[in-house]
C-alpha cells in the first residue's frame, strides 16, 4: 500500500472544507428561512414550506454530512425506503382515522382512568 | 485455465471426519467460552436452548389451557368462578405472548438462520459478531422481564396489549412492554447482520441467483424485521408512558384515540406474522430441493415472491380491524389489498408441486415435515383469504375460526417447518444422526393431533364459539373436548420429537459430512463444522445441482466428486 | 487461505490486494479493509433505517392529532420559544459540521484536528441538553409536564388541579395574544374560563371577543380560528369539532373576520392566535396531549442526543490512544452518521414542534 505517501488515497470519500462549510451556510440560511417565513401568514402553505425547506436541509446533511451522495447507492435507498414505508404507515393511519373521528365521543363521556 | 481450477486438488471431499478433530462445539471449554463467544454456531446453540426452553413453556400454557376448558364440560368437578377465569385469561395471554415473541418469531432466523446463513455464504461469521452475540443477550434480557411478569401479577391483556383494557389492568403491563421491547432490539439486530452479511460477504462466484433460496427467505425476513419492529418498540414504549404517565394518547377517557393504538400495533404485527412464516418457507425449498432430487422449479419465481410477500405484507394491516372502528373506506382498500397476498404464497406453493412433480422424492423424516407444511399451509393461508374478505370477517372476527387460522399458519406450516429444518441440520449441527422410525412416529402423532387440535377450531368458530373465553355453552363441549384431546396427541409428538434428539445427542451414530447429498454450502464441510467453518475454501456452483455427490454406502452419505461439479458447471454457464 | 479467494459485495470491491498478514483492526472474518468499512456503514445505515421508523411512530401519533385538532396544537404551541427552538437548531447544526470535519480530519490523519473536532461536537451536544434544559425548566415552573403532572389534565371532565390550570392558562393566554403583535394579555382568569361544560358556542367569551376585533383591529382575528383552521388544514375531520354558527354573535365573529381578511396576508400580522375560549369543551380536554406528544418527540430525541454524546466521548477515547489512523477511522464515520441522523430528526421536529401555525 502506498497510502501513506498519496494524500486522496485511502477508503471513503473525503469532503473539501470548502464544501463543509458551504454546506453549513445554506443549512444556516434554511433555518433563519424557515423561522422568518412563520412572521408571513401564508395559510395552509406555511406548514408546507416548513416541511420543503426541513425536507431539503435533511437532503443536505444526507447527501454531503453523510457522504450519501459518494457512497454506495444502496444506502441511499435503504434511508428512501424508510421513509417511504413512513409516509405510507402516516399516510393510511391519518386517512382512518380522518374518517372515524367523528365516532369518538368527548373525553369525559368514557370512564375514569383506572390505577 | 480458470483460477478455479488452479487451485482446485481435483480429489474432492465428503469422507469419514478423522478422530481428533476439533469442531466448533469442542473448541475450546468452559461457560465464559460459551458466554463470551463470538462464533455465529455456538450463538445459534445458544439460542436453541433459550428458545426451546420459551417453547416448553408457552406450550404448557397452552396444555392447561385446553385442560381448564376440557374440565368446564364437567361443571360439577370443577366450576368456573371470577378467580379461575381470571387464571384463564393470564394462561392464554402468557401463551400468546411468550410462544410469539420469545418462540415463534426468533425459531428460525436465529437459530437455523444464526447457524446456516453464514455456511450457506461460505464465509467464516456474520458480518457483526459483537452485535450477534449482543443479539442473544438481549434476548434473555427480554425473557428475564417475562420471568418478572410471571412472579408480579402475570398479565391478562392478549399478547395484542389492546388500549384502554392495558392501560387500567393491574397486572404487569410494563414490564411486560418493556420485555417484548428489548426481545424487538434482538430481532433487530439479527436482521440488521443477516442483511449485511448477504450483501457483503456473498463468495466469489454466488452472485444473488445463485443464492440458496433459504437466504433470500432470510433476507426478506430480515427487511421486514428492520423495518417493523421499530414501530412495535415505539408503541410499547407510549404504552408504558401511558400506563406511567398517562400522557393519553391512547386512551380515549383522556382524550386519546385507541383505534390509533391498532394501527401502531397491527403496522408491527401483521408483517410480524411473515417474519414468522418467510423463514420457514425458506426451510421447506430447501428440503424440497434436496428430497426431490432436484433443481427447485421456478427458482426465481419462489425468490422473488419472498421478496413481495415482505413488501405487500406491509399493506395489509387494517384487516385485523375490520370490526374495531376502523372507517369503512380503510375496511374496503385493506380487504382488497389482503386478497392479493394470496398470489404470492400461492406462486410458492405451486412451484413446489412442480419441484416435486416427477423427482425422485425420498420420504426422509424432514421431508415428511415439508409435505405437512404444504397441506397445513394451504388451509391456514386459504382460511387467510377467507377472514380477509370483509363480509365474512365481520362474523368470523373473534371467534375460534381465527384461532384455528393463524395456527394453522403459525403452528402447523411455521412450527412444522423450524422441525423439519431442525431434523434436516440436525447432523450438521451436532455430528449425530437421529433414529428414523422414532423421528416418523413423532411426525405422524404431530401431524395427526395437530389436525384433530385445530381442525374443529374451524366448524367451532363458524357456529359462533367466541375466542379467549374460560366459559362456553352446552353446545361446544364436544369440540373442545376433541380439540383438548388432540391437543395432548400433539404434545406427545413434541415430546417424542425432544426424546429423539436427545437420545441423538447421546449415543446417536456419527453423522457424515453430506447424509442428504445437498449441494449447498453447508454441506460443503465437516459435520459438525470446524472453528473456522471451512478447512478449505468451498466449491461455489448452482446451489441445486446435486450430480456431483455421489452415494457412498460405506458412511452412509454423499461424497463430492469436484472434477465432475466443474464439468456440469461448465456445461450449465452454457 | 488463499489470497485468491475473493469476496464480492456489491460494491465490487474484489481487486484489493491485502497484506499476507491481516492488520490489526480487520477482523478475521472479512478479506479487506474495504469489505469491512462498506459492511460497518451499510449497517449503520441499516440501523439508522430502523431509527427512522421509531421515531415515525411519534411522527404519526403527531399527525394524527395535529390533523384532526388543529387548534389544540395551536394553543399548546404558544407554550414553546421559537427562538430557544431556532438556537437549538444552529448548535446542533454546528455540532454536525464539527463532526463531518472531525471524520475529514480523521481520513486524512489529522490526530489534533479530530480531537478538536470531537470536542466540539461533544460541546454542541452538551449546549443543546442545556438549552432543552432551560425550555424543560420553564414547563416544568409552568405545570406542563406530560400526563398526571400537567395542568390541563382532566379526570371524569373535571381539571385535576385547577389551580394550576389557571395559572397555565394565563401563561399560555398571556403568550398567545401578547407578543409580537403587541396586544395586552387577555383578562384571563375568572371562573369561566375553567367551566369546562359550557360549551363553545354559549360561551360569553365569544361575544367578548367579537368586540375585541371591533376594537384595536391589529388583527386579532383569534376569535374566529375555527373557521380559519378548517380553511387552512383542510382536514375534513374539522368539522366535527366546529359547531355551527348557533348565534347573532357568532354571526358577528364570522363577519369581523372577513373584514379583517385582508390583514391576514400582510406580512407585518402575526399567524392565527388560540386562546383558551376559543377551544370547545373537547379540545380543552385534549390541550394535555399536546404536551404527552411534545415531551415523548424531544425526550426520545434528547435520549438520542445523550446516546450519541457518550458515543463520542468514546470516539474522543480512542482517538486520543492513537487507534485511528488514515487506514483505519471507521468508528469515527460511523459514529458521525448517527450524530447526523440525530440531528436530521431534530430538523424535522423543529418546524413541527416550534413552528405551528
Ligand atoms: C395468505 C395469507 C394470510 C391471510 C390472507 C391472512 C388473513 C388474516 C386475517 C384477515 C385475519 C384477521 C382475522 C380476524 O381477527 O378477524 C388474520 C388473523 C391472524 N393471522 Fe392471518 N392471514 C394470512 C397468513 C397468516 C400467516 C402466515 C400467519 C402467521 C404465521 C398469520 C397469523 C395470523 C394471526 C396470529 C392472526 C390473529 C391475530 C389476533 O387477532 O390475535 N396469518 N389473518
Ligand atoms: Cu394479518
């Protein structure tokens, strides 16, 4: 092994400096985004900026804090597919529950808790 | 000239073991090289004592079970009062609970799974020993707060954990929760190495289709372990911050909901009930391949649809909640979607008849196992489909046709295919043979109990006998009286099953390395295996091409012919 | 054994020529450094898969409630400091950059500049559990913890200590009208308000409030959040909790909120305010499951944060024996992945928790 003489050599992928701090500009400037943008009342859009722009800083860190965007494409899809099994689980236990919400009497219509 | 070639020492290997040996269970001495090892087979062996110990004991739940309601048909000798129902709903729900997370859904992945996997790669551990051993002690962390369960009050809650029943019970609820949580982790973590260990340390020459189709079970098992389990662990821990806290999510008295605790637990557990049976589906291609004497038909197709059962198994939860509130759309899409569950268990089963279908099947005790999964599966999983239409379900739910549902599955395709695996390594893992007429006999009383068991369960249910009930009306006497009856047949084949390898362990003849003629890895080394796994470096071809072991009378077992193997894997990579 | 025997994972790694002699840190059971780096990750990865779906359980339970009570979570949120929330956030982004350094530092052999960078990270850790201490504290004072210790906890309709719900009402109040947009606090208080079975629409304080709009105008459009909300989440599930307008004056709150729609969208209004009244009887009951579902989300995410500092501490263990080294700095990239999923996690919750609207 001649690692020891050749500087970019050696196993995984090694960031930049430059890009590490690129990368935590932007992240900063996501956060102070997403805090200004709840002093403008968008209606039912806020809450979705908020979840883009957490959406895109979570890409942010994956991809470069986590070397995702170097590394074997495999763990990128193990993370896809958590979240995807994710949405599906929030997906269909909001929409049930949407619909029988209805059924459930007030609180103090049930009794007591016990111990 | 291939590198094979160059270093093949074209004589093969497949002889008499010579004395003096050492194998992995002689290795090395003591408790703490038992306690501290890092060797996926003594891990394996130490599952095996753990989880055949929960077995022995969920399963005496289960006869006093069947005793408690065999005596109710004669009131006078013993009538039902308050205080023997309540000792019925802690024996059914300690027998639910232990049999599924401390039985059922560790049997196969980590005992056959933990001691196979890595022989079937032909690599010397798992990818993660640290963690697999890990694996194990958490394991018995999660039994010794079951132990503590037992002692402190027991639990009468189902092993569902159903709210706001959990969350007011005075039994002991989290320790119980915190129990089936710490036994998740040890799922997890098995998971998590088998999945790693197939992607990383496949041999030069296995590529994902040349794979035995055991390992594409595990694999899908593993997927679902990952990615299941994780919500079980987090519905128990709101459990006990609501038993603790009562922070309400949960409990409607507080505002919260507990049709949404269904959902959290059926997300878990419905793939749950595939990590139980993808496994032993695994288990039952191999011995079909090796029984048959043949290539598995439809290799592809039997791998894949492991991989769609793991997947499509995630879709299919709201079919335990038909009943419970769930809104009617949730009922209609999830009623659909479980319909086409059936497809994929289907294209298993058919493959197997096909396998079986002109090969020159050899009636071997794991054999008989695997013909018995095939019939008992095809009533669990058919009744499945039943339950899963909407109309029927509304009737059925709750009743002892369920009950007669998922132990068809769980007991007699996923239970009779851990035994029929257990019998089929059985040399490999310990070096011994089995005495076959004892082992048939024990297979036929199971076969044969289980039927008489459950079988009734189903006309039972249809006429409206509810489950986990301690009391039943006149009419159902003679049912359960044939059910308890058979359920002792069926206990009796267990125990001659435990007498048989026992009495194996102790004066069993020595086993060869290669008793069946399999061609998989496992079989490529001595029985038992060394420390190391492999002597030497095992021959990587089609896992299913057995031609080149022949017979040789004098051991009683198959010797490999490494010139011919090179030959007919020529001839296929044409 | 041979040096021939290859393994191949899927990252093709099959061409590594290792050393006759395994080195040190590869254990026995791998034929490469490089087999054995992919494997550890592709665990940790793994691993972090299963993280993700536990905390998605929460995630969930959130959702649930968050859509089907909207205005519960308004309310409850006034309880929360967006600014310790957004400061958070900036620690422990920075901890994140410190440890994707120290992983640099580590691949290219720089022993000072990866302990420096561990430390950092270990003190981002340790100044996000003080800050998640403070806002703790602050719930604490106010009675907010989750279930039986929190002041809005109910037991068979009646507030279990309603002393303390006075006083967490005039705190939440207090913060929901006051604030930015400079309202005085809600005369707050009285007996009424701890009525819990008057329901909504007889409530005085509707008529109460309907004058407050006539009034100062800024935008205090909080009567009316009900109508608001449903327009705004779009949940059809809303309806269930909104009664119709019953009254002349709930007439008049309808009406005043309309005029006042245009100062909705100009950018100087503060977001749609919840106070105490404006909730029906039902939602008062289920304010306490606000605060279960904020506690359970950030304590298992503190507990997460606790596990990845010891982690690094350990990390900064090692580091300081020398164990890494440009071949060998596995464990410090695998252990900064957790710390990234960690904080991954948080920049979810951020919004979620400290950002409702
Ligand atoms: C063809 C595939 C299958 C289908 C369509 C199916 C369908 C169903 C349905 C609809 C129910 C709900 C019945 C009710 O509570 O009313 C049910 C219950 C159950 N099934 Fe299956 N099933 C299948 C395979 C399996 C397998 C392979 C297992 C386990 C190895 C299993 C284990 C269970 C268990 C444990 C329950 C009862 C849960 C409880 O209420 O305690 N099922 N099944
Ligand atoms: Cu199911």
């Amino acid at each position: 092994m001649n690692a020891h003489t050749n500087d970019d050599h050696g196993i995984g992928h090694v960031s930049p400096i430059w890009m590490l701090l690129g990368v935590f500009a932007l992240l900063i400037f996501f956060t102070v985004m997403t805090v200004a943008v709840t002093y403008i009342d968008l209606g039912p859009a806020n809450i979705w900026i908020a979840l883009g722009v957490a959406v895109i800083k979570a890409t942010l860190v994956g991809l470069y804090f986590m070397h995702l965007r170097y590394d074997s494409p495999f763990n990128s899809l193990i993370l896809v597919c958590a979240f995807l099994f994710l949405a599906l689980f929030i997906g269909i236990a909001l929409m049930d529950t949407g619909e029988y919400q209805q059924n459930i009497g007030p609180p103090d219509t049930v009794r007591p808790v016990a111990g | 000239m291939s590198v094979i070639q160059d270093q093949v020492k074209v004589s093969g290997y497949g002889g008499q073991q010579g004395p003096g040996e050492t194998n992995y269970i002689n290795h090395s001495k003591g408790i703490m090289s038992w306690l501290l090892t890092l060797d996926h087979k003594r891990i394996g062996l130490m599952y095996m004592i753990a989880v055949l110990t929960a077995f022995l004991g969920g399963g005496l739940c289960a006869i006093a079970l069947r005793t408690m309601l065999y005596m109710r048909s004669a009131p006078d000798v013993a009538p039902i009062t308050t205080g023997t129902q309540d000792v019925y709903n802690q024996l059914f729900t300690l027998h639910g609970a232990i049999l599924v997370f401390m039985f059922i859904i560790p049997a196969v992945p980590a005992i056959l799974g933990n001691m196979i996997l890595p022989l079937m790669l032909g690599a010397k551990d798992v990818a993660f020993p640290r963690l697999n051993l890990l694996s194990w002690y958490c394991y018995m962390a999660g039994a010794t707060f079951f132990l503590f369960v037992l002692l402190s009050g027991g639990l009468d809650t189902g092993w569902t954990f159903y709210t706001p029943y959990s969350t007011s019970t005075s039994t002991s609820v989290a320790a119980a929760t915190m129990g089936a949580f710490i036994l998740g982790f040890s799922s997890i973590l098995t998971g998590l190495n088998f999945i790693a260990t197939i992607h990383m340390l496949r041999p030069a020459g296995m590529g994902w289709f040349r794979m035995p189709l055991f390992l594409w079970a595990l694999y899908a098992t593993s997927i679902i372990q990952v990615l299941a389990t994780p919500v079980l662990a987090i519905t128990l821990m709101l459990l006990a911050a609501e038993r603790i806290l009562h922070v309400g999510i949960f409990d409607p008295a507080l505002g919260g909901d507990p049709v949404l605790f269904q959902h959290f637990f059926w997300f878990y557990s419905h793939p749950a009930v595939y990590i139980m049976i993808l496994p032993g589906m695994g288990i039952i291609s191999e011995l079909m391949a090796t029984f048959c004497r043949r290539q598995v038909f439809g290799y592809s197709f039997i791998a894949f649809s492991s991989i769609a059962i793991a997947l499509l198994g995630f879709l299919v939860w709201g079919h335990h909640m038909y009943t419970s509130g769930q809104s009617a759309m949730t009922n209609a899409i999830f009623s659909l979607i479980t319909f086409s569950v059936a497809i994929p268990s289907a294209i298993k089963i058919f493959n197997w008849l096909a396998t079986m279908y002109k090969g020159s099947i050899s009636l071997a005790t794991p054999m008989l196992y695997a013909l018995a999964f095939i019939w008992l599966f095809t009533i669990g999983g058919l009744t499945g489909v039943f339950l899963g239409a909407l109309s029927l379900d509304i009737m059925a739910h709750d009743t002892y046709f369920v009950v007669a549902h998922f132990h068809y599955v769980m007991v007699g395709s996923m239970l009779t295919s851990f035994i029929g695996g257990m019998y089929y390594w059985w040399p490999k893992m310990f070096g011994k043979m089995y005495n076959e007429t004892v082992a048939k006999v024990a297979w036929f009383l199971i076969f044969f109990g289980f039927n008489l068991t459950f079988f009734i369960q189903f006309i039972a249910g249809s006429q409206g006998m509810p489950r986990r009930y301690a009391d039943y009306l006149p009419e159902f006497a003679i049912y359960h009286q044939i059910s308890t009856l058979g359920s002792y047949v069926l206990a009796i084949g267990l125990f001659l099953v435990l007498y048989n390898w026992i009495q194996s362990l102790v004066s069993g003849p020595k086993a060869p390395q290669n008793p069946w003629g399999g061609n998989t890895l496992e079989w490529h080394t001595s029985s038992p295996p060394p420390h190391e796994n492999f002597i030497e470096d095992p021959h990587v071809t089609e896992p299913y091409e057995m031609r080149a072991w022949d017979y040789d009378e004098s051991i009683d077992g198959y010797v490999y012919d490494k010139a011919k193997a090179i030959e007919l894997d020529k001839q296929s990579q044409h | 054994m041979s040096n021939e025997q290859k393994h191949t994972g899927d990252t093709g790694h099959g061409d590594n020529h290792h050393p006759p002699d395994h080195p040190a840190h590869l254990a026995h059971h791998f034929e490469t450094p490089e087999q054995q780096f992919e494997s550890g990750k592709l665990g940790m990865w793994v691993f972090l898969a299963t993280e993700v779906l536990m905390f998605g359980g929460l995630f969930c339970a959130y959702a649930i409630y968050r859509g089907n009570h909207q205005d519960v979570f308004l309310y409850g949120y006034g309880a929360l400091d967006k600014m310790w929330g957004a400061t958070n956030t900036v620690v422990l982004l920075a901890s994140s950059l410190t440890m994707a350094w120290g992983v640099r530092a580590a691949q290219k052999g720089q022993q000072k500049l990866l302990l420096t960078m561990l430390f950092l990270t270990f003190m981002g850790g340790v100044g996000f559990m003080c800050i998640k201490g403070v806002e703790y504290k602050a719930k604490w004072d106010h009675n907010l913890f989750p279930g039986t210790m929190n002041a809005f906890y109910y037991e068979a309709g009646q507030p279990k200590y309603p002393e303390k719900l006075e006083h967490a009402i005039e705190f939440i109040d207090g913060r929901n009208s006051g604030g930015n947009s400079g309202g005085e606090v809600q005369g707050g208080g009285g007996h009424g308000l701890l009525d819990a079975d008057v329901p909504y629409d007889e409530s005085p304080a509707i008529e109460h409030d309907a004058q407050q709009v006539g009034h100062d105008g800024a935008g205090h459009i909080v009567s009316a959040s009900p109508v608001i909300l449903t327009a705004s989440f779009g949940a059809p599930a809303d309806m269930s909790t909104i009664k119709p307008p019953a009254s002349p004056a709930d007439m008049g709150v309808n009406d005043a909120v309309i005029d006042h729609a245009g100062v909705l969208t100009t950018p100087s209004a503060e977001h749609t305010q919840v106070l105490w009244r404006d909730l029906s009887s039902a939602e008062q009951k289920k304010v306490h499951l606000f605060f279960g579902i904020y506690f359970m989300m950030t304590g298992l995410h503190g507990l997460h944060v606790l596990i990845g500092m010891i982690l690094i501490a350990w990390l900064f263990w090692k580091a300081k024996k020398g164990a890494f080294n440009k071949d060998y700095f596995a464990p410090v990239d695998i252990g900064g992945l957790y710390w990234h999923l960690v904080d991954l996690i948080w920049i979810f919750l951020f919004p979620l928790l400290y950002l409702i609207h």
